[in-house]
C-alpha cells in the first residue's frame, strides 16, 4: 500500500469516527425541528445546514445549540434569526407552521391580555426558541 493511500485511509477513519460522535445531537436537533414545527427529516437536515452555512457554524455545533435551547440554555440570537429564516424559507408562507416574523417567547404571548391571546395552538404560533423549551 502506498503512503498516499495510507494517508487517505487514516483520514478517512477520523472523519467516520468524527462522524459517529456528532450523529446523536444531530438527530435529536433534528427531531426537535420536526417536532416543532412539521418538517420532514430531510426539510429538518435541511434547516440545519442552511443554518450552518450562513453562521458560519459547523452543523453538530448548531445542533447542540438547538438541544440545548431545549433544555433551558439561551439560545444566541444569531443563531434564533437563521433558525427562524431557514424554518420560514422551508415551510413556505401559506404552511400552518409558517413563522410570519420573530418567533416570540412564551413569556411574551403569555403576557397578552386574555382577549388578544392567539387562537392558533402553540404549535401553529411563531416561536422563540432563546427562551421556549421545545
């Protein structure tokens, strides 16, 4: 075996083993996209990467992000507003699930006066994952 393809078969076995670390949270992150908002696998895997990219941000890093808004951590802004975007850019505007603006916190849509709370049910309302768990 040469030393190139021995470099290439070493490399190859970090990227997998690298692979196999990140798959968890990347599922989970994707689940919760799901979950949350209707998506399918692929339109969630979809979300993370169009997050990834314009952030500037590897997806397992996104991915933790995103589950650990799920338990409680804050969520960065940056962060909130592509999520936001790429759920928006996926769903489409007339999608029931569809974030018309910001996500808004549940703090915020519980301090409405009870005649202006939202008809929607929690799930069809915009969300603000910086500070719901999902």
């Amino acid at each position: 075996m040469s030393d190139d393809a021995e470099q290439d078969l070493r490399t190859e076995v970090v990227q997998l083993k690298r692979a196999m670390q990140t798959r968890p949270v990347i599922d989970l992150a994707r689940g919760v996209l799901m979950a949350s908002f209707g998506l399918s696998a692929d339109d969630a895997w979809n979300v993370l990467v169009e997050v990834s990219q314009h952030t500037n941000t590897k997806v397992h890093h996104v991915a933790e992000d995103l589950v650990g808004a799920v338990n409680g951590d804050p969520l960065p802004d940056l962060l909130r507003q592509r999520v936001s975007a790429a759920v928006a850019e996926v769903l489409g505007p007339h999608a029931p699930n569809h974030p018309t603006a910001e996500w808004r916190s549940l703090a915020d849509r519980s301090s409405q006066p009870d005649g202006e709370r939202s008809a929607l049910p929690v799930s069809d309302q915009r969300r603000d994952l910086s500070a719901d768990p999902l």
